[in-house]
C-alpha cells in the first residue's frame, strides 16, 4: 500500500475508536420524507427553471421568466 493510503487508514481507524463505529440505520426501512420550510422555499425557486438539453445531450436550467440583472447577478461587473 502507498503512504496516502495508510495514513488515511490509520486516520479512520483512530476515528472509529474515539466515535465508536458507523451506524447505518436499517436498510429495510422506508425513508421518511419530511417537507420544511427550507424545502418549500427551495421548489418555489426551482419552479422558475424548465430544464432544456441540447443537441449532445448536456441537460442545463433556463430561467422561464428572466427578471433581469440582479444584485447578486456577478457577472454584470
């Protein structure tokens, strides 16, 4: 093994024993979805993007009603 390799080894394993071991949860179990506010706010956002592929396949967001430039806009400077 290479240098990096144990070193990150021996960084985990030192990790483990101060933490204890990883815990997974279990894997059967379905995933609870919980809706937030954050969540909320984050698909009203995206509601203002329609996703457009080009002709090689590349998938990219378009603004749908383009406000202009805005104070966070950086690339007007």
């Amino acid at each position: 093994m290479g240098r990096r390799l144990e070193g990150f080894q021996h960084v985990t394993e030192r990790l483990q024993y101060v933490f204890g071991p990883a815990t997974h949860g279990d894997t059967d179990s379905p995933v609870v979805h919980r809706h937030d506010d954050f969540e909320t706010a984050s698909e009203e956002d995206l509601k203002n993007f329609d996703v457009e592929t080009d002709s090689q396949g590349h998938h990219y967001a378009v603004r749908n009603n383009d406000p202009g430039p805005t104070s966070t806009d950086y690339s007007m400077k």
